[in-house]
C-alpha cells in the first residue's frame, strides 16, 4: 500500500485543535515525537519487539523487501496481497489473494505484521477472526495504518485524472473533513466552484464507492479490536498532519456554512456525536492471541 508523508505520535483519546484551512492552504503546528514514517521504519519496530528469528510470519495487505525478511533471519514469510506480485525463495513467499481467508492450517503463524493496509480491509472483522485462526497461542497481531476515514484527510483521495494523479498528501482537493462535513452532492459543488466538473465528479467517486477504503471511523476500530477475541497490548494514534496543500480557491455557499459551524463540528452533527475522535489519523495496535 502507498505509504503517505511522515506521522507523528500522541497517545489516547485525541481531540486536537483542528487542521485550519486559510487562504487555500490547509496546515498542522508539528507535535513532538512519531510513529515509524516508512515501511522500513515500521519493519524495524515490529522486529525489534517480536525478535523473529526462526518465527513464521504472515503479512497481510502488502509485500515486504525481501531482503528485510531475510535479514530478520525469519523461517517463513508469507506475504498475502491481492496486488502482489507473486513470488517464492523457499522462505519468502509473496501470494495474490485475500486476507479474509487465506489457505494455511490453524495456528501456523508466530506473528502477523500489517503495514498501512488494515484501511483498506472492506470486511474487517473476518480478517481479524481469520487472524486469530492462524496465529498461535502467544502469538501476536501487529498494524501500522492510516490515515482512517474520520481523519481530516480520511479520504485518502489516490486518483488518477487525466495526465495528473491527486493525493492526499501531494497535489490535495479536498478541505480538512469536507468529505464528512459534505453530502456527496455538496462535495461535488464544492469542489465544482473551482476544478474542472468531470475532476470533481471523480473525486467524489472515489470518495464515496472506492472499494479501496473501508470507510471505518475511529470508534469502530476499537470495537472490532476488542470483538475479535485478541487481547489489546498497545493502541498509539496520531493526530498531526505534517505536510501542507495548497487547494484551489473554493467559493461556495457550502463553505460559508461549513466555516461558519466548523467543519468537525458539523461532521459529528451528521453522523453522530458518539464520533468522539475525528482528529486520530494514524494508528499502531498491537493484539495478542492469548
């Protein structure tokens, strides 16, 4: 998965001051402290706390270097991806397929390391069961992702327009939380004000039918963590958004309205006040099968 710009760390429940958006520029005061930023990065903190030499490992949603397995002195890498370009050396095993099940026996796996991907899992909750089928007693789940679809860049717009691709962290379209704050009509207004109407249009595809994001808010993950029979060791979030975009200069009676109540406030508004947390990008969780 496409790992987006630097992240850093704040524990626990986190209600922020937002994001501003002035003067088409949407940007973050920096916070102490981080999350690992690059797949690499995030490698080493897992292997640093598991120790994985001789361990059986399984990836899901990704395909890590292979040299970074080998290095780890693992026993089995099997990486399941249903992008992946299929390989196998023996020990590292790369397959294209599908984390809500996949073909090995129960309790096969010491450990399983996911790295930006858990975002994009359209059926969660039987990944996780399935995780916990394949993991042994003692063995651990470890994830790395975001940003999540309450965030306020949750959006997680990756399109391909044109000659141009947008993202969320590069050439952005789309105001702190507006994908919340906005009906699908709205957005498309919104965004119609200043970008071409066909550009528009697509990015409120995407937004809204991807089938590359899950579209899960912050709460919901706890649930599914605490329903999918793995004990919780660790739960860290980030909140900080450390890139800027520059946006188009939106002129809409959507954003009046929407400065005017503030774009998280109106967010919660439309779909519900038990969405306590809109500021959390990123998440590490470590679960455990005990």
């Amino acid at each position: 998965m496409t790992q987006g710009p630097g992240e850093r760390e704040r524990k626990g429940m986190s209600d922020a001051p937002p994001p501003t958006w002035k003067e088409g520029r949407c940007v973050s005061a920096p916070r102490s402290g981080a999350l690992a930023q690059s797949e690499p990065e995030v490698f080493a903190d897992f292997a640093a706390r598991t120790g994985l030499e001789g361990a059986k490992v399984l990836e899901l949603g990704g395909a890590l270097p292979p040299r970074l397995a080998a290095a780890a002195a693992v026993r089995r890498w099997l990486a399941i991806d249903p992008l992946a370009r299929e390989s196998s050396d023996g020990v590292y095993q790369a397959v294209r397929g599908r984390a809500e099940r996949i073909d090995a026996p129960d309790g096969e796996f010491d450990h399983i390391f996911s790295c930006n991907a858990l975002h994009h899992f359209g059926e969660l909750p039987r990944v996780l069961a399935e995780a916990r089928r394949l993991l042994r007693q003692g063995g651990s789940f470890y994830a790395h992702f975001g940003p999540i679809w309450s965030a306020p860049d949750g959006h997680h717009l990756e399109l391909l327009h044109g000659n141009v691709t947008y993202t969320f962290w590069g050439v952005g379209l789309i105001p702190p939380w507006y994908h919340l704050a906005c009906t699908p009509e709205e957005l498309r207004e919104v965004l119609a004000s200043a970008i071409d109407p066909a550009l528009a249009a697509a990015v409120v595809e995407f937004v809204h039918h991807s089938p590359a994001l899950n579209r899960l808010y912050f709460e919901d993950y706890l649930r599914l963590f605490w329903e999918s029979g793995l004990a919780m060791e660790e739960l860290r979030t980030c909140d900080v958004i450390d890139y800027e975009n520059v946006m188009p200069p939106y002129r809409s009676r959507i954003c009046d309205e929407i400065e005017r109540e503030g774009a998280r406030e109106r967010a919660r508004r439309l779909h519900g006040q038990d969405k306590r947390n809109l500021s959390c990008r990123d998440l590490l969780v470590v679960l455990r099968k005990l």
